[in-house]
C-alpha cells in the first residue's frame, strides 16, 4: 500500500493549501512579475513589450532622479530608526513609571497609530502651510514667516517630524510591553548588586529589550524605504524631489511616466536592500539578545 | 562586626489601611542566623525587603551596624541577597552574574578573578562558569545566586524562601549545604521560609510571624519546647500539635464536648494551673503527635492517661507510622511505632505523656505555663 503511506506521512499538506495559494497569488506571483517586467520597456498601457536586458537597470545607475530618491530615503530610514528607537525607548520608560494618569498617558501616546497616514499629512500640511507661518509673523521670527515645506532642508525636516510623530506610537506599546517582560526581583537583584538607575538601564534593561528593538528596527526601515502616503499628500515629492521616497518614485514613473519597466527595476531594487538589510540585523540581534 | 536592629517598625502599604507588619522588635547578634518563618502573607518578606531597602518603613527604625539605614539606598547598605526566583542575569553567564556587583563596585580585574573562582569552588559551578543561566538547572541556578551572594563578602545575607522552588530532594541537599556556607562563612544571615523544617534545622533563633505581628523569638529547642501560643504550638512541628477543649476539674482535665476523657494532669503543671485560677475553667490542652503513646508498656504504667481513639488514616512511612484518629468530634494525630501500623476503623488505646503537656488560655491562647 505505498500510496496510503504517502497520504498518511503529506497530508497534513492539505491544512496549508489555502494559504499558499492566496500567498503565491497575492505575493510570490507579482514578485515574480515585477521582476520579470523589470528587464522589458513596458508601458503599463499597452500589452506590447520588449525585453531591454539589463538595460533599465543600467540606467538606473546613471538617474540623478534615483540617487537622490536614495539619498532622501537613507536619510529618512535612519531619522526613522534611531528617533523611533530613542524616543520609543524614553517615552516606554516613562510611561512604566508610577505616574498619574498612567492608563490616559499609554492610550494617548498610541493614538497617533489609529490615524490614516493620509489624515495625519493633510493635518501637518495645514499646519505647516498656515500655522507655524503665522506664529512666526506674530512673534517676529524670519525662518518661520514662509511655509517650512517650500525649502529642501524644511521639508525634508518637516517630513521626518510627521513620519515620526505617527510612526513613533507603536514602538511605544512594544517597548512598554518588553520593560515589562523584564522580573521585577532581576532589577531589585541589581539594586541589591550595587547597579544605579543608568547602570540597570544599560546593563539590565536593554539587554532585556534587545528583541522588541530588533522588531522595531524592522518595523522603521520598513516604513522609511517604502514611506508613500504621508510624503505623497504632503509634499509630493518636492520641492525640486528633495522628499521624492523611493516609493513615491516608483509611483512618479510607473503612473506619471508611464515607465512601468523601469519603475519595476526600482521596486526591485528597494526589495533586494530590505532583505539585505532585515537578514543583517537579524544575525546581528540573534547574537546578543536574551535567551 | 555587624548586628542588625529593628525597633518598632511599621509597614503600611498605599491605599490599605491596616499594617502589613506591626511593631517588629528584633536584635539580630554578629554571625547569627535569623530565620523567619510563618505562613505565605504574614509579612516576612516584607519585613526581609525592608532590611534590604527594596521595601520603605513606614515607621520606625531600622540599624544595621549601629547606624541608621532607613532612608538609606539598597546599594549602599551592603547586604547580599538571594531571591526566591533566583533573579539571574539571563542574558550573563554564571561568572558575569557573580561578577557584576563586583564590577559595579569597581574591583579590579584580578581581584573579581579569584572571588568568583573561590565561590565556584565552594559551590562545585567551576565547570558551569562560561554557561548562561538558561543552561543550567534549578540547584544550579540557586548555587550561581548564592555565589552571587558569597563574593561580595557582605556582612549580611538576606535569602527570601531560596529553596522553594527546588524539588523535595535537592531543597534537603541544598539546605544542608547553606547550612555548611554559614559555618564556613559566619556572615550575619536573614532567612525568609514558611517551612518549619528548614526554620528547626538552620536557625539560631527563630522569628515566629503571623498576620505582621512576632509571635515569638526564640533558639529551635525553645519555639517546640515551650511555644508561646497556640499559633506558634501548631505551626512549629510536623505533624502538627494536637488540640483538645478541656475542663480542669478536681486536678482532672475532661474533654470539654462530651467528656470523652478524664486525665489527671501532673502536679507541678497542676499547681502552676490552679495558681493562675483556672480550676472549673476551659484550657486549650495540646499535645505533640510524638507524645502520644501506642506502646503496651506506657499504656499499663499510666492507665489513667490513656484514651480511646478510632484511627481514620494510617500513613506508613517507614520507620514510624502516623495514625489519624478521632476521639469523640476532635481530630488526633499520633506519630508512633512502624510495627503499630493499624488498620483505619479501629479502636485504639493512646496514652498521653502529660509531663509534655501544653496548656493555652482559650481567649488570648496564650500559653499558661510560663
């Protein structure tokens, strides 16, 4: 009875159809389609195409457009994970102390999370094209009296303060949730032992926080290399592209330009630095994190 | 030198009105080894963390050394302590957690070196020093925190129940092996338990608490021998004391319900007993399990101390077998020969040793003898 054999060792197969159907619909076959398109000159438009090689990502190598979509990106993705990590960490520590309002102060700090990305932009766009202005007419000060968003330096400011400003809420709730992980009779130990505050912190606490940072860091270079929503209803990419995500740049060629070949490539591209990228940092976390 | 004094402390936590720990008075001697012991909630650790200052005295004074330490950091009061959870660093291995109060307190390399060499030897980790607490096991574990402990070279341990979370046989072992530390060591020791074994086998004094209040300070010999009160006579002892509500009447004690006994009790316990004015009045009689009698020979030289008792569980444990039995509603337990083994449902003559008799007032249940 050989076939029998086989049902009774692979049938547990059967659970997982589902799902690796929808995964391989939803997700493996427009990676493979993505990546195939990226070596045609297909427009998106028609249903005529020709292969181009290599081609698309060579030029890839020569569009001042793509560097300095990868300068801004970088320089977001960093501001996201260390403020996200930073700021994350401090408020979480203050918000595990004994203070009042505890309970308001948790729920308020997460509310920015529930916000539609687009929402929290629209609001901070009103705020920077109107509101700071007139508080800079109204108490005298020069850099404030024009909108922030119309220099490069201003917006690319102003787009990591509102990417951060929402993005900050759920490292909160991870953080609060690893300082909490952590007995309270090892940090009472390291009292006992001789540590001060600081010296539980880095000796005690972040050895005991180093997964929930690791997830974080993942969850921030995440958001940074594929931040879309905020910058596209705040900004759009400008002034001069100087908030142009790499998102928002696929976005620019395969709709704007009509390159969806080449926009592939660059979908491509940001795909291969996020596995690069999420692969080291798990090597690297494994390493030191708390058994 | 290094004795510890409590006077008058208080300890009330936030938002309850009544102290968890009411007017602890104790003077603990260099060297001595002090064990609390009582049932869970009765406020021994709290008083173990006030000591160590995890825990504020709400009132009170706490010296350790002749000085004032009640307002003083945990890490400036020089105590080691081992907790109940072992409290390792998981993310160190077994050398880095003994090492780590020597680090902080900025020992040279050298000289952390040779501390937690010796305390792994003393406590067999040699072997162990390189692994991650993860990897070890419970009696490990514990030997890593009392190493911890030993390297400092603290004048005084604090140990918050240490042995409970180890199975029956290693807390036997490691029990005897604290015990060895302490002679070896002479460090001024604080012992939190609510086993009554460990408290007998490794106290100096014993510190009897009940509800955040003493019930009594005494060596091992003196809580069993002479218990202050009901409470200390039933929980120090395994099994537990038995209790009768008795009559004293004409040098008699009858059982109070329904006069299932009549037992003359001895002439010095007598006289102590009718001094204090209970002839005609109700006592609380208690008598150790070890003190009542199977034996043919006490049963025929002291006829008029004997009861009848049906025995309702026989437990055999090897050497000695431990009879349940009723006698009229109340409940007695007799420890007693192997070879007496009987069968539940019979009757059973018992003779109580009345020169170890104990007897209680019954409404401040305080013993009345002393």
């Amino acid at each position: 009875m050989k076939s029998k054999g086989f049902i009774e060792k692979h049938w547990g197969w059967l659970f997982l159809i589902v799902p690796l159907i929808l995964q391989a619909i939803f997700f493996y076959f427009p990676l493979v389609q993505g990546a195939f398109y990226s070596f045609t000159n297909w427009t998106g438009l028609t249903y005529n195409y020709k292969f181009v090689g290599f081609n698309n990502y060579k030029l890839l190598m020569m569009d001042q457009n793509f560097m300095k979509s990868i300068g801004f990106t970088a320089i977001l993705t960093i501001s996201l994970i260390v403020g996200e990590i930073v700021i994350g960490i401090l408020v979480a520590r203050a918000l595990n102390s004994k203070i009042k309002g505890q309970t308001f102060f948790r729920a308020w700090f997460f509310f920015p999370a529930v916000l539609s990305g687009l929402t929290v932009a629209l609001i901070f766009k009103q705020v920077f094209n109107y509101g700071l202005p007139a508080i800079g007419n109204a108490l005298h000060i020069e850099w404030l009296q024009t909108s922030l968003l119309g220099t490069n330096a201003g917006a690319i400011i102003a787009t990591i303060f509102v990417l951060l400003w929402q993005g900050v809420a759920m490292p909160i709730i991870i953080f609060l949730a690893g300082l909490q992980s952590i007995p309270d009779e090892i940090k009472e130990a390291a009292e006992v032992d001789g540590a001060n505050s600081r010296q539980i912190f880095w000796k005690i606490e972040l050895p005991y926080m180093l997964p929930s940072i690791s997830m974080v860091f993942i969850l921030a270079l995440k958001s940074g290399l594929t931040a879309f929503d905020q910058i596209f209803a705040m900004t759009a990419g400008g002034p001069n592209n100087s908030t142009t995500s790499l998102g928002l740049l696929v976005y620019n060629y395969a709709f704007k330009n009509n390159s969806f070949g080449y926009a592939n490539a660059i979908a491509i591209v940001l795909f291969i630095l996020i596995a690069i990228v999420s692969f080291v940092q798990i090597k690297i976390s494994n390493k030191y994190a708390v058994d | 030198m290094v004795k510890v004094d409590l006077d008058h402390v208080y300890k009330q936590y936030k938002g309850n009105d009544k102290y968890s720990v009411t007017d602890f008075n104790l003077h603990i001697k260099d060297q001595e080894f002090i064990v609390f012991v009582g049932p869970s909630g009765c406020g021994k650790s709290t008083t173990l963390r006030m000591i160590a200052g995890l825990e504020d005295i709400s009132k009170g004074t706490l010296k350790i050394g002749g000085k004032v330490m009640n307002d003083v950091a945990p890490k400036n009061r020089d105590i080691a302590m081992v907790f109940q959870n072992y409290a390792l660093y998981p993310h160190m291995t077994v050398y880095d957690n003994m090492a780590f109060g020597l680090k902080l307190r900025k020992y040279s390399k050298d000289d952390i070196d040779k501390r937690v060499q010796r305390a792994a030897k003393i406590l067999g980790l040699t072997e162990y020093l390189k692994r991650k607490p993860a990897a070890l096991s419970g009696g490990q574990r514990q030997r890593v925190a009392l190493g911890r402990a030993i390297v400092r070279d603290a004048p005084i341990f604090l140990m918050d129940e240490p042995l409970s979370n180890l199975d029956a046989k290693l807390r036997v072992s490691m029990r005897a092996e604290i015990a060895k530390l302490h002679q070896q060591l002479k460090t001024t020791t604080i012992y939190v338990t609510h086993d009554q074994t460990e408290a007998m086998t490794l106290a100096d004094r014993i510190v009897i608490i009940k509800d955040g209040i003493q019930q009594q300070v005494g060596s091992p010999m003196e809580v069993y021998n002479n218990p202050a009160n009901v409470f200390v006579a039933g929980f120090i002892g395994s099994p537990a004391m038995n209790f009768f509500h008795v009559i004293l009447k004409d040098g008699k004690i009858v059982d109070k319900e329904n006069h299932d006994f009549e037992i003359p009790v001895p002439e010095g316990k007598l006289k102590v007993l009718k001094d204090k004015g209970y002839e005609g009045k109700e006592l609380i009689f208690g008598i150790r399990p070890e003190d009542v009698h199977t034996e043919q020979v006490f049963l025929e030289a002291f006829p008029d101390q004997v009861v009848t008792a049906t025995v309702t569980v026989s437990e055999l444990l090897g050497a000695e077998t431990q009879l349940y039995c009723k006698v009229g509603d109340t409940e007695l337990v007799s420890k007693v020969d192997a070879r007496d083994f009987t069968k539940p449902g019979t009757k059973v003559k018992m003779g109580f040793e009345m020169n170890k008799a104990h007897f209680f007032d019954p409404e401040t249940e305080k013993a009345v003898e002393n």
